[in-house]
C-alpha cells in the first residue's frame, strides 16, 4: 500500500470536488468560494503560510507552476524532487546553472585581470558579473519561448 503525499491528496481532493461541482451545476460563485476554503484549509503549505501557486488539474493531468516562467506545466517539464515540484521548470533551471556557471567563470577573470595589474579590465568584467547576480534570480531575466528553444536544441557533438 502506497502512502499519497500531500500534494497528492489535495490533487484528489480537487478533482473530485471539480468532479462533483459540473456533475451537479453548481454556480460559479459557490464553487469558487467552495475551492478557496478547501484550498486554504486542506491545500499543502510551504513554510507555514498559504499556498501561493498550488498545482492545477488541468486536462486530468496535474500542473506545477514555474516561478521563473510564472507559468504553469505539466510534471514531466518540472524538476521534482520525491514526488514534489522544486518551483522552476527544466527549461529555467537550464539557464540559471548556466548563468550561475557563467558568473563564477566571470569571477575568477576579474580575480586574474586584477592580479594581472589590468584593473579596468577587471572593472568591466566584476560590472558585467554584477549584473547577472542581480537579476538571474528574477523572474524578468527568464523567457519560455527563447529558454525552452535553446533546452530543447539539440547537444554538440
């Protein structure tokens, strides 16, 4: 016997209740307010609070929103980690470990331009470092048609 998580349990819990509210024709506004005192009472929480994006049945296949792209997809295009989505999709994590490889590679350039005595160099490159640690965390630095085009190119060989 397999043990649900919660995340699963509430998945159930919304698709039988969607289930039941078209079944029986239910107004909108009661089924609405009928999913967000579900949601806030049954719903899994991260740290405490409300859930803010909470997975969506969507098509009888459940959703995991994607903090970079603020957008919703299915299970296969998420990094999960024990049955839970960690927040970003494939595609964004992809960019962020290569930004993130990218601004340590940046760096260690500046270290060497400086110890190489060529401080505007260093200058110029600690700036251009600077600027992707302030904003590859944000979800403005992320674009899903240009991020899931280059994740899905195909490998060099």
């Amino acid at each position: 016997m397999s043990k649900e998580t919660k995340t699963q349990v509430w998945a159930n819990v919304q698709k039988s209740v969607l289930e039941l509210i078209t079944e029986n024709k239910v107004t909108k506004k009661f089924s609405d307010e009928l999913l967000n005192i579900l949601e806030a009472n049954i719903a899994p929480k991260s740290g405490g609070g409300n859930m803010m994006n909470p997975p969506k049945d969507i098509d009888g296949v459940i959703h995991y929103y994607c903090r970079f792209h603020k957008e919703y997809y299915p299970e296969d295009k998420m990094v999960m980690s024990n049955e839970k989505s960690k927040g970003y999709c494939k595609a964004s994590i992809s960019l962020w470990n290569k930004t993130n490889s990218n601004i340590k590679k940046l760096d260690s350039e500046a270290v060497n331009a400086m110890e190489a005595g060529d401080f505007d160099k260093a200058q110029k490159i600690a700036k251009e470092s600077k600027l992707l640690k302030d904003n590859f965390n944000k979800s403005e630095f992320y674009d899903k048609e240009r991020d899931w085009a280059n994740f899905n190119k195909p490998a060099k060989a």
